[in-house]
C-alpha cells in the first residue's frame, strides 16, 4: 500500500517512524493551500491513502491570525479532500477537543455538535465541514495533547524550568489526555490496516476519537513528569483565570475514545506512555 504523509511536525514524522516506507512531504514540497500544486505534486507519487498532518497549529496566534488558519485548517482541507475523491484515495485527517466549548461534563463522543473554544478550534472545525462536504472516503480522528521527541512539548518546558528554577505554576482546571505522538501513529496505522499483519476489515469512515487511556489536568501531569524525572521542585496549581493567555481552553477536553476502541487497541494509559517516552528519550531538559 502506498502511503503519502503530508507535514513534517509531531504527527507526521511520528507516522513515517511508524512507517518507514511511507513517502513523507513537507511544506517545501507542497503548499497545501495551492490547489494546483496538489495535483502536480501528489500525481507522479499515485498514492492509495494519504496522511494529511499539514495544520496552522499555533493556538495562540490563530486568535489574530484567524485568516491564515482558516486557510490552511479549513480552505486547504477542503482542496486535498477534493483531490482525494477525485482519485479514489483514502484521505487521513486530524482535529482537535478545541472544536467543543469544553464545558460538557462527561468525555466527549464523536456525535457532539462542536461548538468551537478559540480561534484555531475554529478553524480546525472548518476543515471538519470542508471534509464532511468533499471528502468520500475519509477518516477524521480528533486527538490532543500530542508530545514527542521533535520540537518543543510539555514535557520538557517543565523539565527545564524544574531545572533552572525549581518552581512552577501550572493549570489544574484544564483535562484531557496527554499522548504520544510515536503510541498514537502505531494505534492508528493499526486501525487503518497499514501496519502489515493487521486484520484485514476496516472500519467504517467516519469520525474517531483517540488519545491515551486515562484523563488528568495539566498541573497532575507536571507533577508526574517530575515524579518520573526525580526533579525536586516545588509545584504549585493555579486556576486558568490566575494564568490568561490569548486563546482560551477547553476545562473539560475529555475525549471518549470508545468507538476507536472496537477497531483497534487504544494508545497506553498517559502515565505508562510518559514512562516509555523518557526512557527512550531520556529526561529532556
Ligand atoms: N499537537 C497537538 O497537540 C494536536 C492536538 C490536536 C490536534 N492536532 C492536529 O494534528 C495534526 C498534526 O499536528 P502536529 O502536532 O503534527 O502539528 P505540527 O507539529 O505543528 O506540524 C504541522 C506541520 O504542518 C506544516 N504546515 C503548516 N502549514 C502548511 C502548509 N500550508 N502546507 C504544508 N505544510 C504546512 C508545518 O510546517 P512548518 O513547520 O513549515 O510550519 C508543520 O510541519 C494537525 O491537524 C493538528 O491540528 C494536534
């Protein structure tokens, strides 16, 4: 099976990790917001699935660059998705808990309307209906939290600052699942029936939650990174109103990942993940 990824960051380079064979295009290859270019481009490679992870991802930013995001997260998603249909090639694409408002009390199902938080959940939600409105045969999966060995992530931010200052504030009033970027692409090649010996019946297209087993907040998450690092510091929660910033976020980003679950096993429970990514990484300060 040929698989193109599209998008060079967390996401994309943790599916062509996963799956070496894979040809991975970066934005230097293909602009996805240039609709001509995407035939030009994707035409010589003739791929049967594509792996869209190219995304406007800077959350506080899209609050005044909304144009941009809408663009790359909504209007290009539409154009790959058109293309898609047009060769009868599977098309992968990702969103976010931002699309839901967060105030709902249990995780939240796939059949939720969204109701998006912040400008890039919005923009996000776009490409939803761009997919929704183009796309023929799709999967949507909408993940969170996503850290990983390329770039900056959570992890380290409060392995360094624990190193540098040995105090921190961090939010109690925001939940969901961290994920690893590496445990995520394997589950979903799995799901997708990429990853060789995998069962050969698909799943139905459609929309699919999926992040780590297990919820926490952001403040009980640094305190286990510091747990499993062994960096002393000293951790103090804060509520989201103590600590503004441009984009708000959703208090409750739970995501119910049931549906993904009868097609595949999900990602490792948050903390066993964290174990694994530190040992293979080591402590990243
Ligand atoms: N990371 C998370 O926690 C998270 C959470 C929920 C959903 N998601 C979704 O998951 C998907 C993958 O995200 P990620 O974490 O892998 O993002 P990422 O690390 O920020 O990578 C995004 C990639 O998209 C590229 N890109 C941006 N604009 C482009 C364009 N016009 N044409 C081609 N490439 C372009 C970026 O290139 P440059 O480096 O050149 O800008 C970057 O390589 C996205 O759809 C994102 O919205 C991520």
């Amino acid at each position: 099976m040929k698989v193109l990824i599209i998008g060079t960051g967390l996401m994309g380079t943790a599916f062509k990790s996963a799956y070496p064979e894979a040809i991975l295009c970066g934005r230097k290859d293909l602009d996805i917001t240039q609709e001509n270019a995407i035939a030009h481009v994707i035409d010589p490679i003739a791929p049967d699935v594509m792996i869209n992870c190219a995304a406007y991802t800077n959350v506080d930013k899209a609050e005044s660059e909304q144009s941009i995001a809408n663009q790359i997260n909504g209007t290009a998603v539409g154009y790959l998705a058109k293309y898609a249909a047009k060769n009868d090639i599977t098309l992968i694409h990702f969103s976010t808990d931002y699309v839901f408002d967060g105030q709902g009390k249990e995780p939240y199902s796939e059949n939720t309307t969204p109701s998006p938080i912040n400008a890039y959940g919005y923009s996000k939600w776009l490409g939803e209906q761009a997919l929704a409105k183009y796309g023929q045969s799709t999967y949507l999966f909408r993940i969170q939290w996503i850290y990983g060995k390329n770039g900056n992530n959570f992890i380290k931010a409060i392995t360094k600052k624990a190193t540098e200052t040995g105090n921190l504030a961090v939010v109690n009033d925001q939940w969901g699942s961290p994920t690893w970027n590496q445990d995520l692409a394997e589950k979903i090649l799995f799901f997708l029936r990429i990853t060789p010996g995998s069962p050969k019946e698909k799943p139905p297209y459609g929309i699919y939650h999926v992040a780590s087993q297990g919820h926490t907040n952001w403040h009980d998450f640094a305190a286990e990174i510091l747990s499993q690092t062994q960096i002393p510091s000293t951790l103090t929660a804060v509520t989201s109103d103590e600590m503004p910033r441009p984009a708000k976020r959703p208090p409750n980003g739970r995501l119910n990942c049931e549906k993904f679950a009868r097609h595949a096993p999900l990602p490792l429970p948050w903390t066993t993940a964290l174990s694994r990514y530190l040992h293979e990484t080591g402590t990243p300060t």
